[in-house]
C-alpha cells in the first residue's frame, strides 16, 4: 500500500467548497476522488490538509490517499493533469512514509487576500480580488494587524458558534503590500479557523475607511463577540498559499 502526497493548484469559482458533498460532484475533493477511481478502480478517499469554503482558490493544497496502484507519481501526475477540469491542476505527486497525514502532519499555512483599491474596477481580478473603492489609510492597518499577532483566541473572528475543539490560533505574520491598486494580505499562522482570514481581512479594511477604531482588534479578542468585528469579505479574493510540514 503507497501513500501518495498531492499538492494541488485550484480556481473555486465553480466549486462548493474543498470539501465532499454527498452526490454533488462540485467540490474539490469529489473531482480528484472520481478521477483517481478512473485510474486505479479503487474508492479512494483523500485527506486534505484543510477544507477551503466555496469559491476560494488554492495554489498549494496538499492531500494524501492511500493506494495499491503500482503507477508511478509521475504516471499519477499526468493521468491527473490529463482527466481533471483544466481549473484543478496537480502540481506534484510523491510517495511519502506510511505514517504521513496531510492534516495531522501540517504545522502550518500561508493564505493570500487580495483587494483591488481603486475608484476604478478591475476586469481582469473581478474573480480573484475583491472590489473596494474607498479610500484606505494603509498605517492603521499595519497597526491593527500587530495586534493580532501572537497566541490568541480567535473565536470572535470566526463563523464559529459554539465548539468543543480549541480556538486559540497563533499568527505568526501578517503583511500588507501595495502594488499599484492591489492590495495583498499575507497571513501566516499555526492554523486558521472558520471564515477567520476573511473576517479579519474585512475587519482591517473596515479600520482602513475609518468605519471602526483599531482597539476594536483588542476589544473582539477579549469579549469574543463576532458581530464586534468586521464584514466578512467575498471568498473570491483568497487564496491558500502553502501548507507547512516539519
């Protein structure tokens, strides 16, 4: 029996989501399941370091399965690439150790938000940005952002209700760069939960325009109310990055 890594490259605009969905084969998952059921008549199912919601695209997922195929990873990787809709690409296939799990090994992820700022709209980024065509002071977001990094509970920049599980997060970065009229959020943690990235983007851009005040960072952090924080910005603007392994 191999285990085989996929890292894996997707446009969601088309998608429900990462995640399998009973019969509806539009999810990410559900397209490389029935793809790898084509190439080794096995029911196989794939463990993703991480679900991504509808519409949010990826550029290093990573997953694993486990198989009796005697196909190569490169065999694996072209009848892939071959089979699978041209918005799903397999960057790479290898064979890892029999004990390599693409959730429980991940120490780690990088996502990407981005924001295309300008009083002119893009044609070009609609689908992979998002609209805002107000006036941002950059400073304050770079302060607001500070203090979100560290340990924290994340739960109230969350789309989380009530869990068992630990909310507490460690971000380890947060960057904010210019280019022209695009914006680009880079968040870097130990794990993100629920809509979290996408909460605490529109929290910042919120502080940007000057809607909120950035103790509001402080205060959701100690109260853990969510409706205190910001909108939660369109999926369409993010992307995740890279999935981190010790």
């Amino acid at each position: 029996m191999k285990n085989i890594k996929l890292t894996i490259e997707y446009d969601g605009r088309r998608y429900l989501g990462w995640q399998r969905l009973g019969s509806s084969d539009k999810t990410i998952q559900g397209k490389i399941e029935s793809v790898l059921f084509q190439m080794t008549g096995e029911k196989i199912e794939i463990i993703g370091s991480g679900r991504t919601d509808a519409g949010t695209h990826a550029r290093g997922q990573v997953a694993n399965f486990k198989t009796e195929s005697e196909l190569s990873p490169l065999e694996m990787l072209n009848f892939l690439n071959r089979y699978l809709p041209n918005d799903i690409v397999i960057k790479n296939v290898a064979e890892m150790s029999e004990r390599f799990h693409a959730r429980y090994n991940a120490s780690g992820k990088q996502y990407s938000y981005y924001v295309w700022n300008d009083v002119i709209p893009t044609a070009f980024y609609r689908h992979h940005s998002f609209y805002v065509p107000q006036e941002l002071n950059l400073e304050k977001m770079e302060k607001a952002a500070e203090k979100l990094l560290g340990t924290h509970d994340f739960i109230g920049f969350s789309a989380l209700k009530k869990t068992k599980k630990s909310t507490v997060r460690k971000i380890e970065e947060i960057r904010i760069e210019k280019d022209g009229a695009m914006l680009h959020f880079t968040f870097i943690g130990n794990g993100f939960l629920h809509k979290m990235i996408r909460i605490l983007t529109g929290t910042l851009l919120e502080i940007g325009m000057g809607k909120l005040d950035i103790n509001i960072i402080d205060e959701v952090l100690a109260n853990k109310i969510r409706q205190d924080a910001g909108e939660t910005v369109p999926a369409a603007g993010l992307f995740l990055d890279e999935v981190f392994y010790e």
